[in-house]
C-alpha cells in the first residue's frame, strides 16, 4: 500500500513538475515556514518585554518548541521535491527531530523551572509592578 | 525560488535570535540566560536544516541538526540539575539556621 500510494504520488508530482517548478505541497511547506517564523517573533518579543522569570518561560517555553515544529515540518515538506526513497527517508528523519522536540522542549522548560522554584525565585506580584527598580534590573 | 526561500527564512531567524542575546547580556537570573541559550540551540538545529537546503545536501545537515538537538536538551537538562542541587543545598542550610535561631 505504501509503494502503491508512493507510485501515485510520483506521478502528480511528474504532472505537475511538467506545469511549473513548485509541488503544491511544497506551497504547504512554505505557509508552515513562514506561520513558524510569526510564533518565533512572538517569542523573540516576549523575551525582551516580559517582566519576569516566569513569564518569559512561559514565551519561550511554548513559542519555541511551536516555532521549531512548524518550520522544521514545512522544510520537511519543502525539500521533498521527488517521491523517492531518499527523500522519503529525509522526511521521515526530519520528522524524527520534529518528535525529538515536541518531547524534550517541554522536558527542559520544566526541569528550569523547577531549579528556578526551588532556587526561591519567586513571581512578581501586582505590588512589585509599582517598584520600577526591581523590574528594570 | 526554494533557494530564495531558505536565504530569507534562514536571515529572519538569525534576526530574531538578537534579542535572545541581549537577555543573555542583561538576564538577571542564571535561568533567563539558560533559557536564551536553551532557545538559541533550538534554533540553531532548525537554522542547520535551512543551510542544508541552500546546499542541497539537506541529506548531511539533518544529522548535524539531530546531534545539535540532542546536545542542547543534555546542555538543559545538566545545567538545571547542577543549579538546583547547589543554590537549594545552601538555602536549606541557611533555612534550617534560621528555624533553629526562631525555636
């Protein structure tokens, strides 16, 4: 069944190689890109803007590992230009690290937060918003 | 066009990675820089995907960005481990002191 729909697919992919130069899923793999790139700036300015230890765990921590999945998916689907066996086993490894990420990014997010907590690095409060000092450093 | 496509994904994301290093430059917390540098790794195997596509040998560069990815979560995983066993030995202590001083 595998081989059957690989020989399917090969053929779209010949029809539409004869069109012009993109595989539509290559389109796919660019909209996955480029929606990675707006959470990574999502990230990048919660990084600076945030506050707190805490919530700049909480940018980081979810923007991130989103971020990495989606690019990395949409480059795997990006560098799939031929149905072969070669590009079949590249996908499958990108989607590999893909895995890797969606399982490790949440483990190292929590094993630094919880050194963080233990280290009796508390949340700011509501009080300490008023303390310009305390935030700015 | 792909090629064009991997240029500016890869300098975009090269671009975002600044402010990452200005909170390792003023993170007032041990655990805002490891989080920055935990961030920046990430990324990195992400950015070595996008080389191997400008190269078309994306074939070498996945396995450079598994090693990277590997790494990264070890660097994470031992970083917080060898800050949370120091600083919260030395708290207990100091804690135990002060509830000994209070009794």
């Amino acid at each position: 069944m595998m081989i059957e729909s690989m020989g399917v697919l090969r053929v779209v992919a010949e029809a539409v190689d004869a069109g012009g130069g993109i595989v539509p899923f290559q389109i796919i793999g660019f909209v996955l890109a480029v929606v990675g790139l707006v959470f990574f700036l999502g990230t990048s300015v919660g990084m600076v803007r945030f506050p707190d230890f805490y919530t700049r765990m909480h940018a980081a921590g979810k923007g991130d590992s989103l971020s990495t999945m989606l690019i990395l998916s949409g480059f795997a689907l990006i560098t799939m230009e031929d149905f072969s066996l070669g590009s079949w086993l590249l996908f499958v490894k990108i989607m590999g690290i893909v895995l890797f990420i969606y399982i490790t990014s949440p483990t190292s997010s929590h094993a630094l937060m919880r050194a963080a907590f233990e280290d009796d690095e508390m949340p700011l409060e509501e009080k300490d918003l008023n303390k310009p000092s305390k935030v700015k450093k | 066009m792909i090629d064009w496509f991997a240029i500016i994904m890869g300098s975009t994301l090269f671009l975002l990675m600044i402010p990452m290093v200005y909170r390792i430059w003023v993170g007032p917390t041990p655990f805002d820089r490891m989080l920055a540098v935990n961030v920046i790794g990430t990324k990195t195997a992400v950015l070595l995907v996008i080389i191997g596509t400008l190269f078309d040998r994306v074939d070498m560069f996945v396995d450079f960005a598994i090693a990277y990815a590997l790494l990264n979560f070890v660097s994470a995983i031992v970083v917080s481990r060898y800050l949370n066993r120091t600083i919260s030995l030395r708290e207990m202590e100091e804690r135990e002191k002060a509830k000994g001083a209070k009794v």
